[in-house]
C-alpha cells in the first residue's frame, strides 16, 4: 500500500494541509498531527473525494467545533 504526505496531497488539491488535519478525525485517523505524516491510499481517496465533491475549505461542524477560532479584539485606547 502507498503512501502519501498530507502537504503533497494539499498541494494536489490546492487546500491548506491545515484543513486535511482538520478533516482526518471526522474520517476516523486521529494519529496524525502535522503537515509531514503520511496517509494510505485509502484514506487520500477519501480526503481527496471529500474536497472534490465540494468539500472546498469546508470542515464538517464535529471538527470545526473542536477548532474554534478565538475571536479578535481591538487593544483598549
């Protein structure tokens, strides 16, 4: 079975790799942390399907929830 790194497979796609982590635990691959770990080939067919058919620089909510964005303040004057 091949392998393949998240950020060569984000430059295919032409996303963030960002987004590919945010995705991997909602398909069920928790393990992986950073842009240079390695994917099988299934589980890129699944990223891949999943950016392809619209998934553009969306998360599904389960993933978004956990990275919420910290919202900005302007500094007191």
């Amino acid at each position: 079975m091949q392998k393949i790194r998240i950020n060569e497979l984000a430059r295919e796609l032409e996303v963030k790799a960002h987004l590919i982590l945010d995705l991997l635990p909602v398909l069920g691959v928790p393990d992986k942390k950073t842009h240079s770990s390695s994917l099988d080939d299934d589980v890129a067919d699944q990223v891949r399907r999943h950016f392809q058919n619209g998934g553009g620089g969306s998360v599904p909510a389960s993933a978004a929830a956990e990275h919420a964005a910290v919202e900005w303040a302007p500094p007191p004057a």
